[in-house]
C-alpha cells in the first residue's frame, strides 16, 4: 500500500510542477519581468487574489528566477529533445498502437516523440535510432532499460529516458530482475517435471520386467508341480509301473526321464 502511496504523490508533484511550470511559459516569461502585465494576465481558472498570491510568493521571488534560470540553461543542454509537447509518452505509444496495429518498440516511440512539427527528424536522434535498432536485430530480447544504458549511458539520474516521468530505473531493474527470476523458476520446474516423467517411465519398465520374471517364475513353478505329479503317481506304493506299451501316448520313458531332470533344476531353484 505504501508503495501505490507514494507513487501517487510523486504523481500528483509532477502534476502540480508541470501547471506551475505551464503558467510560467505562457503568463509570466512572456512579459519580461512586467509585473503590471503579468498581473493582468491572469488565467481564467485562476482567481484574482490567488493570483497575485502566486506572483508575489512564487513568481517573483529570487529562489524561483534561480531555479528557472538553471533549469533553462540545463534544457539547452539537452541533446535529445522530445516535441511531443505535454502528451505523456504513454499516450504516444497508444496512439501509435492502434496506427499500426502492433505495440511499438521502444526506439520507434524515441523517434516519434523527436520527430519536430515538420516530421523532420535531427541527425543525431537518427543516429541514435539506427543504433538502438542495430542492438535489438544483434539481441531481440533485450529489455527497453538495457537497451537504453547501452545507447545512452547508465540511467542513473532518477529518470529513464523515453520512459515518462515517474519511472525510476530502480523500480525497472527490479522488475527485469523479477521477470527473469520467474522465467528461470518456470525453467527448472518444467526440467524437475521432466525428471518426473523419467522417472515414472523407468519405474513401469522395471515393474513391467519384474511382473515378467514373476510370470515365468509362476509358469515354471506350475510344469514343475504337473511333473512332479506325474513322477509321484509312478512312485506311489499303491502302484506299480506299468508296461512301457500300457503307458499313454503323451507320457514316455523319455518324458519321465526329463521330468527327473527338471525336478533336479526347479529343486534347486524353489528350495
């Protein structure tokens, strides 16, 4: 909550400095100190006594000459002008998103925004395009804040260029960091998901094999009981061998002797 707070009064000073800053260009710069005439030249929004409070308490005082003064010099200084006046550059990104039907890239938002009333376009700020556009074709997915400390030096001044007021570089980073830190979570629980899998493919193969080996085993054990059976009704006190012509046509001699056999074998593996 602290967070939406603060944000929210960082906003409205930006507001408050922009209107203040407005009624300067428009009713206080153009009379050239003429305090009659900027009296006379009050906004209609704005009353009388208000005003004259404004002029004599902001205005006019030596702190705010200081501050407009170094604030116009630091404006001259300034390579990349935008000339998109006090349209956020949110709104310039809308309306160009819905001119081409795509999100612009933040270069292409750069070149809108210092694009001067004629459409013409000053040398530098095309140099500068061309730049960002050669780092985006090298790495595609770089972020807007990379992307703008490798063209235009470290952002570091509590601004980001091209990104509006209210945006810290902090607060960006921080973001990409998050991000980022997603993507690598999702990596790795889709890599622990394909552990998983593995694993449960291996564990059916070896229970498979295993209910395999059971299955023969069991088929073993049942010739071996059927042998057995045969061998103990032939050695049965009670009965006698009979005649090798009187034995039945799927029992021989050769059978029994086989029988003998496996008895040994499954002997030694049941016992």
């Amino acid at each position: 909550m602290s967070s939406y707070r603060d944000a929210t009064l960082k906003h409205m000073n930006d507001l408050w400095d922009n209107w203040r800053c407005e009624i300067n260009l428009k009713h206080i710069k153009p009379h050239m100190g003429n305090l009659v005439r900027i009296k006379a030249d009050k906004p209609h929004e704005i009353l009388q006594e208000d005003w004259d409070w404004l002029i004599t308490h902001r205005f006019s005082t030596d702190r705010f000459k200081k501050m407009s003064t170094t604030n116009s010099n630091n404006r001259k200084n300034v390579l990349f002008v935008h000339h998109s006046g006090s349209k956020p550059f949110s709104q310039v990104q809308h309306e160009m998103e819905l001119r081409y039907g795509h999100p612009p890239t933040f270069e292409d938002v750069f070149l809108e925004t210092r694009k001067q009333k004629d459409k013409t376009v000053d040398p530098t700020v095309q140099l500068k395009v061309d730049e960002m556009r050669a780092v985006r074709l090298e790495n595609p997915s770089i972020s807007n804040i990379n992307l703008a400390d490798m063209v235009f030096g470290h952002q570091k001044h509590g601004s980001v260029i091209e990104m509006g007021g209210g945006v810290l570089p902090s607060q960006l980073r921080n973001k990409e960091s998050q991000q980022s830190f997603h993507q690598e979570n999702i990596a790795l629980k889709n890599e622990l998901q394909k552990l998983a899998d593995h694993q449960k493919a291996y564990e059916a193969r070896t229970e498979a094999k295993l209910k395999a080996v059971h299955d023969e085993r069991l088929a073993d054990k049942a010739e071996f009981e059927k042998r057995l059976a045969i061998i103990m009704s032939f050695m049965s006190p009670n009965s006698s061998m009979p005649p090798t012509s009187s034995m039945p046509p799927s029992v021989s001699l050769h059978d029994i002797g086989q029988t003998i056999m496996s008895l040994h074998i499954l002997l030694f593996i049941f016992l």
